[in-house]
C-alpha cells in the first residue's frame, strides 16, 4: 500500500475525531469513518 502525503493523513486525522466528537452512536461512528475511506478511495483492510 502506498503510503499517503502529511496533507491526506493531517485531514484524516481532523475527520476522524470531528466524527468522534459529534457522533455518540459507535456504528454510526464506523460507518462515517468508513464512508470517508471510500471517499478518498483508501482501501482498508
């Protein structure tokens, strides 16, 4: 896998814990962390 620019991580990071922040539901949590993968068009494993 390639690995991803300071810029793309940095942004990651940032959603990641705004999802956290504002989302309680721990499902809801994944499935908008997931959705921002997709988004990037990151594979995860």
């Amino acid at each position: 896998m390639k690995k991803l620019s300071k810029g793309i991580r940095k942004y990651i990071r940032k959603e990641k814990a705004r999802i956290r922040r504002e989302v309680l539901d721990i499902e809801e949590q994944k499935r908008l962390i997931k959705e921002l993968y997709e988004k990037l068009g990151i594979k995860r494993k």
